[in-house]
C-alpha cells in the first residue's frame, strides 16, 4: 500500500506530465490538522485545469483517494481551481492566482519535496 506521501508525488508528477507549469509539493502535516500535503500548479486556461482535473479523478480511481471538495475562487473558474482529496489538496491557479496568493511564501514553514 502506497503511503500518502508517495501518491502526493505521483499526483505531482501526474501534473507535471500534464504539462502543468511550475509544480510545487508541500508537506504541510506538521502545521494543521486537516491536510497533510499541497500540490500547487500553474495552469495556462480552463481547458488546461480541466485536463488535469480530469487526470486527478483518472488516478484517484485505484489509489483510495476521493474528491471531497472541488471550489473555484472566482466566479468564472479560471484563476485558482482547489481540489480537496482529504490528505492531498491540489490547488490549480493562474499565473496571476500563484503570484498574489503566494501559498508557498504562506506555507514556508512546511517541507518542500518538489
């Protein structure tokens, strides 16, 4: 059985293949209580989030993971796209979003494994 840590990796790498730009992967665990990683990646548009949406609910299928929230933090969708998996939260955000929202600056005090 596949530790959470490594399936946060291989969602990582997941949005990395999916031409995903600028991939980060946080552990977070020692901080709060209601995650223990984030995934940040920068998408080009809404068609591009969607793709890799689509690949997170592809590899959640076989690796006990399940989607408990999907939000998007603007009206139109196309600036930050969170993705709540329980242990793993992917946050999928515009260029603009990941530059005023800084959530590595944020979340400086976690371990930064990618």
């Amino acid at each position: 059985m596949k530790s959470t840590e490594e399936k946060a990796i291989e969602i990582a790498k997941l949005m990395e293949d999916g031409k995903g730009n600028d991939v980060t992967l946080i552990d977070i665990s020692e901080l709060n209580s209601w995650t223990d990683y984030f995934v940040i990646v920068t998408v080009n548009s809404s068609t591009h989030w969607q793709g890799l949406y689509k690949q997170i609910k592809e590899y959640i299928k076989g690796n006990d993971l399940e989607i408990h929230l999907t939000n998007k933090k603007s009206p139109d969708g196309d600036d930050w796209n969170l993705v709540d998996l329980g242990p793993i939260v992917v946050h999928l955000m515009s260029p603009q979003a990941r530059e005023f929202y800084d959530l590595e600056k944020l979340w400086h005090a976690g371990r930064k494994i990618i």
